[in-house]
C-alpha cells in the first residue's frame, strides 16, 4: 500500500494525549551530545563541497553509523563535486521515514551584514541538523522500530545565488536533495510516509514557524506533539503549565530548502527550519555571515527538536502506523504498544463487523417469515 496522507491521520487521530504525555518521560535524544557534535564539526574546518572539511566529515559519519547500511552517492554540478550520505536502518520494513539534514557549509559568508567574506564556521547552519541526525542515529536502534529509516545527508543545499567574481561556483539551492530524489524510484517515493529536514535548528534562542511547502498533517503533528512537551506559548503542557514559545505554525514562510525537491515529487515533507537566527528579521542576523559560530548554538535547543522528532517516530507519527515491534532486544519500546500490525487489525475488524451484519440480516429475514407464517397461519383459521 502506498504510504499516505490518509495513514499519517488516521493513526494520529488514535493516539491519546495520555499516551503521547506518558512517552515524554522515555524520550532519550541526549542534546549535550548532540552539541558535542556541532563542535567536532566545526573543528573540522569549512565543509564546502569538494573540500577536505566535506571529506573529513563523511568519514566522521561513517564511524559515528556503525550498525547503519551506508551509501555515497557521487554526482557533479559544474565543476562541484558532490556527495549525498544515505544511511539506512531497517531496510526494506514498513513504510520509509526519511530525516534529512546539509552537512555542506556556504563557499562565502555573502549576507549584507557579513564583515569579513571567509567561509561560515556553519555551527548552526549545517552542523547543527547533522547533530541531531547523529543523535538519532545512536538512539534509533534502541528503539525497536518496524518500519525503514534513512538518514540522507546531503551536500550542496547551500550554494545557491553565490556571486561568481567572487572565485566561488554557484549552484542551485538544495541540489544535493535534488539530486537525491532523482535516484529513487517511483517505488521507495511511494513507500516514504514522511521526510523530515533538520536545518538551523540550534540557535539558542529558537523560533520556529511553519514552512511552506509542506505537508499540513506533518506540521499538526508537530504543533500538538510541541504543545504536550511545553514548547507552545500559552497552550498548556503535559504537567498543566504554560509553554515557551518555541513553535508557532500561525507564522507561515515560503521556504527554498531540502524538502522541495522531494515535495515535488509527491512525497509528504517538513522542513523545521529556525530563519531568525540572532535576529527577530528572518534570514537575517548570523545568518550566512562570520557569526554562524559555536556559541550561539545550545544543547538545549538541539535536545528540545531531537526530542519532538523522537516523540513523532516512538508514536508512530511520521510512520503512519504502530511503529515498534515486540522486539525483545528493545529497551526502550513501551509496553502499551501493540505489536500487531494495523493490517491485521483492520482485518480482524472487518470480520466483526461482517459477522454481526449477517447474523443482524438473518434474525431479520427469520423473524419477517416467522411474522408471516403467523398472518398466513391465522388466515388460514379464519376461513
Ligand atoms: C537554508 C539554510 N537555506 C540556506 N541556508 C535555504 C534558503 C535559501 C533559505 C534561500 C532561504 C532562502
Ligand atoms: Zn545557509
């Protein structure tokens, strides 16, 4: 079955505020380590497209997915070399859910506020949505999921609109996804229930609105698993206390990223991306400029969005289903999960309700020709 819109509501609509409120208390995305990351990142240098920083930060992916299948993908654009890092975890189970996050940083800090054109340390833009993948990476296999998921790092997001008198090449925004979504077939774009993109999601002071396009289910499974975890303002969470104002979907922003390539081919999508970064101007403050530096980022922010995605596939949520097995080697998993499919629960269903249909229409015929042969009797009498 093709994986759907109709399957990301059908099950959240299931879940109870209860079940979401007791999963909370499991979650185990550790931000700290996450932060730990975007530091080792940095220190790496600059990781544009083609560069030793790029190199040197697939090889750091591939020691920190041990236990992944991972995959480089080669492509070129102009005279850019460009490498996407698939890696994939329960491969050919269930539905697909797909994070995606750019591991390339910018060839120029070119934004108008930028005193000094050097290439951006990208703490936040590029480091920060790596480190949450990673950090979901580690977790993912303690928690017994029964579905596919790949992780897809993708190089050359940001290279768009460079100026080329600059010594630099410009390439499209988001080629990389591009070039990603290119390479699958109508096949794995049909079993993917939801791709996710991390980007920008450090900054210390986060604010996050929703970002078009997108797929609206996947942005109100956001909005209510936020709330619950107290990142709303105003809306009460899971203890009965007011949130912060991390997510507001009110505020809606066209947004050229990762997850256009693969929205436009059909696959439901979401881009968290926080666009005011030092700044309440979006795209604007460190964004793109000498400033994109370590200190701005936080553990806290990194823990608070690594989180909510570990929430969305513990429930199932991006999934569209019941999405951990009775995995005995799960330490995590809750017991309140049921390890029967959804199929064969809506099988089951259907034969109830089947069963009680024609036992209902045999009690009907039964008594229509008992009623019947009473008149038909008493007529009889009567002559
Ligand atoms: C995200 C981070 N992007 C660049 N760095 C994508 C983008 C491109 C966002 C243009 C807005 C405008
Ligand atoms: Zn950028």
């Amino acid at each position: 079955m093709p994986a759907g819109n109709s399957m990301l509501i059908s099950h959240e609509s299931e879940i109870q505020d209860s079940l979401i409120c007791e999963t909370i208390d499991f979650l185990s995305f550790n931000g700290s380590l996450a932060n730990q990351s975007v530091h080792e990142q940095v220190d790496m240098g600059p990781r544009t497209p083609g560069s030793n920083g790029s190199h040197s930060l697939r090889m750091y992916l591939l020691d920190h997915l041990r236990g992944w299948d991972l995959t480089f993908q080669n492509h070129q654009y102009k005279e850019l070399n460009i490498t996407n890092v698939e890696a994939v975890y329960n491969s050919g189970m269930g539905n697909i859910v797909v994070l995606m996050a750019h591991y390339d940083t910018r060839q120029l800090a070119d934004s108008v506020l930028s005193n000094n054109e050097s290439p951006p340390d990208g703490a936040n833009d590029g480091a920060s949505g790596v480190a949450a993948l990673l950090e979901l990476g580690r977790i993912i296999p303690e928690l017994g999921l029964n579905h596919e998921i790949r992780l897809v790092f993708t190089d050359a997001e940001d290279q768009g609109n460079l100026d080329e008198s600059k010594n630099v090449t410009s390439i499209p925004w988001a080629t990389g996804s591009q070039r990603w979504v290119e390479n699958l077939s109508q096949t794995e774009i049909d079993g993917i229930s939801s791709l996710i993109v991390l980007d920008m999601i450090g900054d210390k002071d986060l604010d996050f609105g929703k970002t078009i396009p997108a797929n609206n289910t996947l942005w109100d499974i956001t909005q209510r698993l936020a709330k619950l975890m107290g990142l709303v303002e105003s809306e009460t969470d899971c203890d009965g206390e007011l949130g912060e104002p991390v997510f507001d979907i009110s505020d809606v922003n066209y947004i050229t990223d990762d997850h256009v390539p693969p929205h436009n081919v059909g696959i439901p999508v979401m881009d968290i991306i926080d666009i005011r970064y030092g700044s309440e101007e979006v795209l604007s403050g460190h964004w793109h400029t000498e400033n994109d530096t370590i200190d701005k980022v936080s553990a806290e922010s990194l823990e608070k969005v690594g989180k909510l995605v570990e929430l969305g596939l513990r429930l199932g949520m991006w999934s569209g289903s019941n999405s951990t097995s009775n995995d005995s080697n799960s330490n995590s998993s809750l017991s309140s999960n049921d390890p029967i499919s959804d199929t064969s629960i809506e099988n089951e269903e259907n034969t109830y309700r089947l069963m009680i249909g024609l036992f209902v229409f045999l009690f009907i015929l039964i008594s229509s020709l008992a009623g019947a042969w009473v008149i038909f009797a008493e007529k009889q009498g009567e002559v």
